[in-house]
C-alpha cells in the first residue's frame, strides 16, 4: 500500500467515524420535530386536566347552590311536621258535636301544652319582661304610666314577645314605668 492509498483509508475512516458519532447524537438529541410534537402533547395533556379540573369546581359550585337552596327551602320542616299534632288536636276539638265547657277547656289546655313543647324544642321562647327593666331591644314601649315601679322598668305586658335561640322573633308590646314628678 502506498501513502497516498493509505492516507485516503484514514480518511475513509475518520469519515465513517464522524458518521457514526452523528448517528449517535442524533439518537441521544431528538430532533427540532420531535421536541415539537413532545411538546404539543405534553399541552394538550395539561389542557385536557385543566378543562376537567374546572368542570369539577363548576359542579362542586352547583351542587353547593342547590344545598344551600335546599337548607332555605326545607328549613322550617322539622318545626312544621311538629306543629301538625297542634293542628291536629284543634280539628279534633272542633269536630266534637257535644262538648261542654270543661272539656272544651281541658282540650285547649292539652293544645297549648302541646304547642309550648314544640317551641321548646325548637328554642322559641317568651319574652317574660314584667318587673325588668326596658330594653328596646326586646321589648316595644306602647306608653308609660305612673307606677310604683322605678323609672324605665316594664309594669305591664300588652303582647308577649318571643325569642328564637337569642335572636328577637317579635318584641314584646309594653307598658313602661315614667318617672315621677317632683
């Protein structure tokens, strides 16, 4: 072999080497194309979670809206379907032909004990004021009297007042003491 054929055979080689090296780091770095494709994917993907992720929230939303509509629309059964016993017992009575005084009042005795448990239960409770003194918060001043009582106290109830839990329902209509003048 002659240098020059030689040389040319290095050469060849060094080629081949270069080529195989290319064909290597093509492998190990995909192409512009494929990183393309990757990429489109990889966002289609977290489109795809996010779209899903707000039809949850928008149905989580909903269904808390129809609770809660639900909570306002029903709120009051459970008070309802006790008072129908009331209501039952004061049709009774009416439907009773032959009834004499004391029955009748012994029946209207036994209604209102049946009510006063259900307000009970539910904590709906008089406004007892006699003897307190006025707060106009909880109780509605309709005039004020001279009394024996001191200024500003509640001497007498016109309507009652009633309480649920701690809020005022209805305040109570009352007389108030006024000072007395010198």
């Amino acid at each position: 072999m002659q240098p020059e054929d030689q040389e040319n055979k290095l050469e060849q080689e060094e080629f081949l080497e270069k080529l195989d090296e290319a064909s290597t780091t093509s492998e190990v770095m995909p192409s512009l194309e494929e990183m393309l494709k990757q990429a489109e994917l990889a966002a289609q993907e977290h489109h795809d979670a996010w779209l899903r992720a707000k039809a949850d929230a928008d149905n989580t939303r909903k269904r808390a809206q129809e609770d809660i509509a639900k909570a306002h629309k029903f709120a009051v059964e459970g008070f309802s379907s006790e008072l129908l016993a009331v209501k039952d017992s004061l049709e009774a009575a009416l439907k009773v032909e032959t009834a004499d005084l004391a029955s009748m009042k012994s029946g209207v005795e036994l209604t209102l004990k049946q009510l006063i448990s259900v307000f009970e239960k539910f904590n709906l409770n008089e406004i007892h004021p006699v003897g307190e003194k006025f707060d106009p918060h909880k109780h509605q001043a309709m005039s004020m009297v001279e009394a024996d009582a001191a200024p500003n106290t509640v001497v007498s109830v016109l309507q009652k007042g009633y309480l649920l839990h701690d809020r005022v329902l209805r305040p109570a209509l009352v007389m108030v003491a006024k000072p007395k003048e010198a």
